[in-house]
C-alpha cells in the first residue's frame, strides 16, 4: 500500500498536542480590528482547540499527525 499524503494546506494550519488534540488559530484576526474591543483582541491572540465534530476530517487530511 501507498503512503498517504499529507495535506499540506491543513499541515500549516493545524498543529497537534502531545494528547492528540489539535491546535488552530483563532479567527477574526486580520482586519477591522478597530471596532474590536481590546479584550477580545487579546483573547484572540492565543491558539484554540479543533472542536470534536471536526477532528475526523482534519485528522483525515493530516494522516502522520496523530500520535
């Protein structure tokens, strides 16, 4: 059998934890950051958890990921 390809678009944007969770930006960051409240901007900054409907389909396109 083949190896599998990694996606590489989902390897830029995703990383996984040492739990097999996985780590993405949080959205709404690029622009019209003005009327954003300072608050949320911070809260923003950090890295967010993939929620569990979606972990299939990016472990789908991430196959070596896992652990």
């Amino acid at each position: 059998m083949p190896k599998l390809k990694t996606n590489r678009a989902a390897a830029k944007r995703f990383k996984f934890s040492k739990n097999n969770k996985i780590k993405r930006k949080s959205m709404n960051t690029r622009h019209i950051l003005t009327k954003k409240g300072p608050k949320r901007r911070r809260r923003l900054r950090g890295m967010t958890l993939v929620v569990d409907a979606d972990w299939k389909s990016v472990v789908r396109l991430m196959p070596y990921g896992v652990r």
